[in-house]
C-alpha cells in the first residue's frame, strides 16, 4: 500500500475529507444517541464525545464516510480524534480506547473499500487520527507554577500506542498525526509510532499536521513554522502541513514556508474560515476553493482538504478546483542539520561557526551549580538568558553531580525554560555521562536538540540502543571518539572511531547523517606530557578528514579543555582558544562548547605571541610549550 500512496502522490494532488464535527452536529443528537443501549446507565455525560458514535451510531459515521467519498476524497480520516485514554477519561471511557480506534478503523475501511471497488482506477486509502489529546506537555495548566506540567512524555506515548493499535488492527493505511498545537505531544506520538513500528516489524507512511493558532503565525506552544518542521522531521512523513484554527486565506503564508523547505509532500486541511458570532464558518465551497486552486496554482501542495466547517460541498469543490493541477514538486537539496527550539537553527553551505553556551552546565560553572544545589531554579534561569543574549546559539544543559537528583534537575530546569521565550527560542545540548538523564531531558524538548554524547565505550550494543533512542525522540546527536580502549588520543584512532560510530549510525541505526556531530577529542595543550604534543594538531587534522571523509557529518568540540592547563589565568585562555578555535573553524570545526567571555579577538592578539601559541597547537618546535609557559604572565598584560 505504501508503494500505491508514493504513485498516487507523485501523478496528482490527492483530497482530503472535511470536518467529522460539522456533520455530526447536522444530526441533532442527543445524549440517548451518543449513549446507545451499552452506555445508558453510564455515570457520565457523553453528549459531544464524537469518536463514541463509531460504537453507538456506526451508520451515521459511515455515511458521513460515504458522503465525502463521494464527494471526491482520496483520503478519509478515522472518527478518532479524541480516543486517547487521556481525552476520554473526561467521560470515563478510557477503558475502551482500543476499542474506539478499532471500531473507527474498521467503519472507515469498509467506506473506502467499498468506494475503491466502484472506481478501481482510483483506490481510496484510511488514514488513522491520532489527535493531539486536550492537554500540553510544554505548558503549565498553572501560570503560577511554570515547571508544572499535567501530563509528562510517557503518558502521552502510552496513550498513543494504544490508540495505535486500535487503528493498526483496525486496517489504516496511513497514521495521520494531526491538528498539533504542542510539538511536544506530536514528538511522543513519533515516538510511539516509530517504536510501534519497530517491536512489530512492520511500518506504515505518517501524515504530520500542526495548527498555527493565529495571527502571530504560531503554534500554540510558541513554535514557529520552520522550528515546527526541524522538530518532526525525523519522523520521515510522508507528508507535513497545517489544518485547523485558520482559513485558507491566512494559512496561506504558513504553507508557503513549510514547502520552501520540507522534502516531503506538503499538505493542508483549513478551517472554512474562523467562527462567526454565532459561531458558524463564513469560507463558502466555492470561495475556499478558489484559495485552494491558487495553492495548486502555485505549486504549494500535494494533499488538500477541509477541517472545522467544511462540509461534502466543501470537499467536492476542492476536489473539482484541483483535478487537473499538478501536484507540488519535492525540492532537492544538500541535507544538513536543521536544529529547533522555537526558532529555527540551519546549518547549512553558508552558515558560520556556531557558538554553544557552556555556563548552564554545573561542571562549568560554579556560580551555576550553586544556585542548583540551593534548588534555585529561577535565579539560574538568569544565567541561561545571558548565554542567549550574549551570543550562543544553543546552551549546554548539564546536570551531573552526585549531589543532585541529575534526572529530576534536567527536568525541572528544561521546564522552567520552556516558559522562558528569550531562552527557549534556541536549541538545547543535553550534556550527560548518563544516559537516563539525556532522556529525562529529550522528554521535555518540543524543539529539536543535540544529545551530547555517546560513545563506543560500552560496546557496540549499547551504542546502538541508545542511539535509536534518540532517532526516536529526534535529536541530533554528538558521538565522542572513544572506545572500549579508551579516548582517541592519536590522529588516527580519531579518525577510525569516527569512521566506525558514522557507519554503525547511518547503515544500522537509520540516522541521517547531517544529524550525526563527530567530536575527535579536544585534550590540553602544553601539558609537558610528550605523547600529548601532537594532540591540538592532531585534532584539527581529524576535523578536516571527517568533513572530507563522512558526508554532511557536522564537527564540534570542547573548547576549553584546550586551554585547561592555565587555569586561572584567564586571558591566557581566552588567547589560546582564540588561536586553537581559529585553525579549526578553517579547517571544518561547526561547533563548540565554549565561555564566550573566554575567547580573545585572533587578530587582536600580538603577532609573535599568536605564533607562539600556534607553535605549541602545531608542534613546531621541541621547546615550544617552555617557550609559552615563560611568557604566561607576559600575555596576561598583552591581552587585557
């Protein structure tokens, strides 16, 4: 089936059905109606709970099928929008959710199966709701409270899972992950989708659609458009877009920028316009297809169809409007890594070298790790903003000491962050030696982060666990060079760990390789230890063998281990990482963890002590680090 939806999407614009809503409320129902004979002595009200009519009323939901398949659908969604366990335990029925899915599943194949033998030329195909649950896990219920949060990761993948399977078993063809308002919750059906897919060897395409809330062009949880897509990306969709919240007229713009830039099918379902006073939908059949037409025209998208208040006449004037358009052309480009908090970060052919605040992180900051002990949350939250304001496109969260609960404090500050928009708004590094603390962080992340690190030091299995864990929550991830022999501290075990962790990444794991950051090991320089001479040169060397060697891996390294051994004396530091930082950068470096407030200007600093720096980074002379070590407090004087 998969292979049919791929030709189908590839020889036209497929359509959609419209709004389940508005044609259920054109029945009139009342509660006897949602309760059936099964739910009459039920303890709850049950009028308005929709996706129970798929057990109670199984004839109104398929001709509501019937009617948008003959109005001209491709693609009918399940009756499923609210059957999770967390959205029907508001009518008590979170007991019977694989059932609802099930059931839903089963009414809809029977329409589209029906529908496809009538017209064999055009097969109609099932696409299973997961909705986006009444809750958000990026967004305290409380605005007193910011950290609190009223449904967490793994609630959410439970739920999902379960309604997946009702759908699975129940004959979908497609997982439609729709009308996300929160991408955190749309990362835990992902999740769950993908994990789904690989305990039962099996896989079907996802359909992934967000809803812009309004005219900030938005989504609910503060995510922008681009971020949106960078966040989800790894569920590799088969399509991606908005529905819902908007007309056509005004998610026009939004569906412009997501298929400027997705390499999958883009598609849309709006609302027929927004609620009137009486709270009625103005967007006419003929006027939203019109909108629609222009999209086409445009060559915006390949999947189109109606949300809230669009009706059969809806759909069968889309369908008309769009029958004889092309569909959209998939762009090609160089991959590249596409990070997000609520703003996008790309790299990409032109992008610079990409700062990573290390001061959030307790093992680099005393004042940081201070204000955590003493459960400072909000105080800490400070130091976080400044990394932003002061420059750093992404901060490095660290939580590991043995005197903090390192699972609880990830969670609880990347929370507090959330509610913090001039921080949020850049991508995070989860910086960790355990690997139950990266999670505890990834749990928390509606944007798309960097997990810093893993490493070949335990074996390949468990590399590969804990890599497809992070595929799964959608992270790109920093590999160390490191082995069960220990660092790779020579140019060429650099090279071949590398080489080693790239290959078991991308031919094993499935990652795609411009998520993939290969740190070969930043070790002190001028320690006086003799098999450390070369490390500094040989680290730069590796860096540009990896990007020469593993395409569209990305670099990046500690900074100041560079520097480690002046400790103390801080312009020294700041010229050394300058001078180390410069030669890397040019010779591929993307990234480091680095103390902004300890980098000196390279052209600034004099020209013989830059030399004599570059003398020890290059090994150039047996008696350069005597040399720099005589002139240590002659820099402290030159630099300031």
């Amino acid at each position: 089936m998969s292979k049919i939806i791929v030709n189908l999407l590839r020889q036209r614009i497929l359509v959609l059905d419209g709004g389940m809503g508005k044609m259920i409320q054109s029945y009139k129902l009342e509660e006897s109606d949602f309760r059936g004979n099964r739910f009459a002595d039920h303890s709850f009200f049950l009028k308005g709970n929709n996706d129970l009519l798929s057990i109670t009323q199984p004839d109104i939901i398929g001709g509501i099928h019937n009617a948008f398949l003959d109005a001209g659908s491709d693609i009918i969604e399940t009756n499923t929008f609210n059957s999770t366990a967390i959205s029907q335990t508001d009518y008590g029925l979170k007991d019977i959710v694989y059932e609802l899915n099930f059931e839903a599943a089963k009414i809809a194949r029977k329409a589209a199966d029906s529908k496809t033998k009538e017209t064999p030329e055009k097969p109609r195909l099932v696409a299973g709701a997961l909705g986006p649950t009444n809750r958000t896990a990026t967004i305290s219920p409380d605005v007193n409270e910011p950290g609190f949060r009223n449904v967490n990761f793994d609630t959410l993948v439970t739920a999902y899972t379960e309604a997946l399977h009702g759908l699975i078993l129940g004959g979908v063809d497609l997982v439609l992950v729709e009308t996300i308002f929160d991408t955190l919750n749309s990362k835990a059906a992902i999740y769950a989708i993908h994990k789904y897919f690989n305990v039962n060897g099996m896989h079907l395409p996802v359909m992934i659609s967000g809803t812009i809330t309004d005219a900030s062009g938005k989504t609910l949880s503060g995510q922008m458009p681009e971020a949106f897509w960078n966040s989800t990306a790894h569920a590799r969709p088969i399509s991606v877009g908005f529905n819902c919240a908007l007309g056509a007229d005004q998610l026009r713009q939004h569906i412009h920028t997501i298929s400027a830039i997705a390499n999958v099918n883009v598609s849309v379902y709006p609302n027929a316009g927004q609620p009137n006073e009486f709270g009625e939908y103005d967007h006419t059949p003929r006027y939203m297809a019109t909108l629609i037409q222009e999209f086409a025209d445009s060559g915006l998208v390949n999947i189109v169809g109606g949300c809230c208040g669009t009706t059969p006449d809806h759909i069968s004037a889309i369908a008309n409007a769009v029958s004889d358009k092309a569909p959209r052309i998939i762009p090609k480009s160089t991959p590249h890594c596409r990070l997000s908090g609520l703003e996008p970060l790309n790299f990409n052919e032109v992008s610079k070298f990409v700062n990573i605040g290390e001061r959030t992180n307790v093992s680099g900051s005393v004042k940081f790790a201070k204000l955590i002990y003493e459960d400072k949350f909000n105080e800490a939250l400070d130091i976080a903003r400044d990394q932003v304001n002061g420059g750093a496109q992404i901060i490095d969260v660290n939580m590991d000491d043995t005197r903090l609960d390192g699972e609880a404090s990830m969670t609880q500050f990347l929370n507090l962050i959330a509610a913090e928009p001039d921080i949020s708004r850049v991508p995070v590094m989860l910086d960790s030696s355990k690997f139950s603390i990266i999670e505890a962080g990834l749990k928390c992340l509606q944007g798309k982060g960097i997990v810093n690190s893993i490493s070949l030091k335990e074996g390949e299995s468990v590399f590969i666990s804990n890599a497809t864990e992070i595929l799964r929550y959608g992270a790109a991830v920093v590999v160390m060079a490191i082995d069960k022999n220990g660092p790779a501290n020579t140019y060429n075990r650099k090279i071949s760990i590398s080489q080693r962790a790239y290959k078991i990444l991308t031919e094993t794991v499935g990652f795609a390789p411009e998520d993939i950051i290969l740190d070969a090991n930043i070790f002190p320089l001028a320690t006086g230890i003799k098999k450390h001479k070369n490390s500094s040169r040989d680290f730069i060397n590796a860096v540009g063998e990896i990007k020469k060697t593993m395409p569209h891996a990305l670099t990046s390294g500690g900074l100041s281990n560079i520097s480690l051994s002046f400790r103390g004396n801080n312009p020294m530091r700041a010229a050394i990482n300058s001078v180390f930082l410069y030669h890397a950068t040019k010779n591929g470096l993307d990234m480091a963890i680095v103390n902004t407030g300890q980098l000196a200007i390279y052209s600034e600093l004099p020209q013989d002590f830059r030399n004599q720096i570059e003398d020890v980074v290059f090994n150039r002379r047996d008696d350069a680090t005597e040399r720099l070590l005589k002139v240590a407090d002659g820099p402290t004087r030159q630099v300031q």
